[in-house]
C-alpha cells in the first residue's frame, strides 16, 4: 500500500497517477487519510502524555510509601486510577484509529509511473516491440480445443467429471508437453541467476494482503474456511512473502527466485471464443520469476526481467509482441507492467502469456520488507515479478502453430525435454 509519507510529500505526484489508473475521488480519499492520519497522530501524543504522567505518578507513589505517607499515596492512587482508565480509552481509540486508517489505504491502488501510457482499456495499450512472423497455416487447420480431441492429449470432459469447468486432466504426451515446459522454464530461469524454490500453494491472509491479492481480489481467490487459508492465484503469493517482515542487508541484493506452482482463480470468464479449450482455466500451471531490489536498480531490473521472457518466447520459436500497459488496463498493485502476447495462428489472435512488473514500494510496505543501508536508515525496497511463463496458452500456440494436417512438430529447444519431436 502507499506509505502516508507518500501522500504527503508527493500529494499531487500521486494524485496524477492514480487518475491515470482512471481511480475516482483520488483527491478526497487521500484528504481523508491525511485528516484520520493527523487525527490518529494527535491521540498518539494525547496517549503519550497520559502514559508519561501515569508512570511519574507511579513513581511518585512509591516514593510517598517509602517515606509512610500512606494518606497522600492513596489520593495519588486515585489519580492514578484515573489516568490508567484514561490511557486504555485512548489506546482503543487509537487502535481505531489506526485500523481504519489502514483500511483506507487498502483501498487505495498503487499509482501508476510517469512512463505508463494514459488510456481507459486494454485497447489503449502501446505495442511497444514485435518479433517473428506470423505463421500461416494450411487450410482447414484446427483450434487447439479440436487438435487435443483429434490427438487425445487433453480432456476438458473428464476434468469436468472430476471437479467441474476448466480443470482440464493431461494425457499421455499432453501430460510429457506440461512437465517438459514446466522443466525447461525452471532450468532457463535457473541459467539466467534465478534461485529456484518450491514454495506451498496455500496461503494465510496475512501473505494475500501482503502482496495485494486481498482484499482487492478476494472474490478471485479460492477461499477454504478451515484454518482462512487461500489457494494461490499465482506463485508472486508464497514466493514474495518469504520476505515479510525481513530486513534485509545492502549485499544481500538483488534477489532472484524462480518457482513453479499450480495457480487457482474462480473467475475463468463466460463462455466463448475467447474463452474455449486452454485460454483461461480455474487451475493452471505456471513458471514465477520475482526478483527484490533496491529503489535505484528496479526499473533497470524491470527491463532484465523483459528480457529474460522475450528469451524464452525466441526459444519457442513464437512469434510474440510486447505491451506496455495503459493506466486504465494496470493492475491494482502495479507502478508499471508489460504484457506479453505471443500470436496463436488458428484462432489468428494475440494471447497474453506473461506480465512482468514493478511493484515499487507497494508490495514492500504492506510486506515491511526493508534494507539496511551503510547510514543504518531503514528503507524499503521494490518488489517485482513476471510469469516466466504461464503454460496453458503457450501450449495453445504450440499447438496451433505447429501443426500440418497429420501430425504437430514441436521446437527443437523442448526435445530433449519431450523425448520426442512430434505428435501424430
């Protein structure tokens, strides 16, 4: 969340960019945060005050005791009633205070960069960089959902026996196709100075707020009442949060890990074209990359990041194209991101694969993830990630893109993965 600090000293910087994200009353939100955060600061001196004269009061009881002035002691202990009554009633009153405070701020989305183009949607975003030519396929060529029917290598039908839409089960090769792209993305990440981990694919609610998942995208989420845990919506979750409430060293930066997880989301979107086969699923597979860096370097690792997916897009042999996200189309916890869509040549549409952002200050405060700089000052850092890669519209594309009317040939970079060159 933004720091009050933020809001005060760069009042209007922030204003222009949350209206950029299109956020309404931008400017009477943030005046009731400096009001309740003025408010919350003068209870804090008011319970200070009384903390300070309750304990001298103390002091001096017991020194009255010393000397056997009991009669003059048990006056000052009525007064000493009364200050400690008095101190509990500003200190829940203070706690209300912060409470709420803290509650506005949750509602309050991350302000986008100055280098974020201005726009309302996702039609407004800048195409930014290109690679590949588009393929061209024979005629009758077939959709992903008809060529996994057609090679028996994914089952939308047994998935929704099992559990219900969008759970898709994996076969034979399908099942090798998802274990091989899950390795080589793991294994290029590995290659590129990522450390990998394996993180849990539940969370409490302490990680979701942490990261911006909750409450912003709580009805995304997949909830289990048992023990208020969540199933993750990506691996950004668990692998951001190994950090909360970590201080960390100036050497100690940058950080880099790689992890790969499942992913769960409710909302999988209404029925239709743009929805049919692997383009959006309840549970998906996917490859995270999240890296931690001092303010100074973030947005040079931004770009690393970028050109850490376009590799392994080029590998694939996918033709692709790079967004740089309008304000209106910027995620709730995003200073910046681009998005990166590789082209999928049966349905002749761009689908996006990955988004790769910075977080700045936004993650980290929620997180209290902070560094230790040579002057001893306590900093926070900027968080980043980006899907390095989401698996089920690569093998969309792979699919599709690959495919001649008997058979699918895959790129020569996933073989040794796959233990086989083609399907069919």
């Amino acid at each position: 969340m933004l720091q009050v600090s933020q809001l005060k000293e760069t009042k209007h910087k922030v204003i222009t960019g949350l209206l950029k994200k299109r956020f309404k009353n931008a400017e009477e939100i943030i005046d009731k945060v400096l009001d309740l955060d003025q408010t919350r600061r003068e209870t804090q001196v008011k319970l200070d005050n009384v903390l300070a004269e309750s304990n001298a009061v103390a002091r001096e009881i017991g020194q009255l005791m010393q000397k056997g002035e009991k009669e003059t002691a048990t006056q000052r202990k009525e007064i000493s009633a009364t200050l400690k009554a008095s101190s509990k009633s500003l200190a829940e009153t203070l706690q209300q205070y912060e409470e709420e405070l803290t509650q506005l701020l949750y509602t309050i989305p991350n302000t986008a960069h100055s280098d974020v183009p201005d726009g309302v949607s996702a039609d407004d975003n800048e195409n930014i960089f290109q690679h590949g030519e588009l393929p061209v396929l024979y005629d009758g060529a077939l959709p992903h959902w008809e060529l996994i029917k057609k090679y028996d290598i994914i089952d939308f039908d047994l998935g929704n026996k099992i559990t219900g839409a969008g759970f898709p089960v994996y076969k034979g090769k399908g099942a090798r196709l998802q274990r091989s792209l899950i390795n080589f993305f793991l294994d290029e990440a590995v290659k590129a100075g990522y450390h990998e981990v394996q993180p849990p694919i539940l969370v409490n609610q302490e990680s979701g707020i942490a990261t911006g998942q909750l409450p912003d995208k709580e009805g995304q989420m997949y909830h289990i009442p048992e023990g208020n845990l969540y199933l993750i919506p990506t691996a950004e979750v668990p692998i951001t949060n190994l950090y909360r409430d970590v201080i960390l060293s100036e050497d100690q930066l940058p950080i880099k890990n790689v992890g790969y997880t499942p992913c769960f989301r409710r909302e999988a979107g209404s029925w239709g074209a743009h929805v049919r086969g692997l383009n959006r699923l309840h549970q998906f597979d996917k490859v995270e990359i999240v890296q931690i860096h001092h303010p100074e370097n973030s947005y040079q690792a931004l770009e690393g990041m970028l050109e850490d997916v376009k590799r392994l897009l080029e590998k694939l042999e996918l033709p692709y194209r790079v967004l740089k996200l309008c304000g209106g189309d910027l995620g709730f916890a995003s200073a910046l991101t681009y998005d990166l869509e590789v082209y999928s040549a049966a349905q002749e549409k761009w689908l996006e694969v990955s988004s790769v952002s910075n977080f700045e200050t936004y993650q980290s405060n929620r997180l209290k993830l902070r560094f230790k700089g040579d002057d001893k000052k306590m900093t926070l850092l900027h968080t980043l990630n980006g899907s390095a890669l989401a698996l089920p519209r690569i093998m969309a594309a792979l699919l599709e893109n690959n495919q001649s009317k008997d058979s699918i040939r895959f790129p020569k970079v996933l073989v040794p993965y796959l233990g086989f060159e083609s399907i069919g």
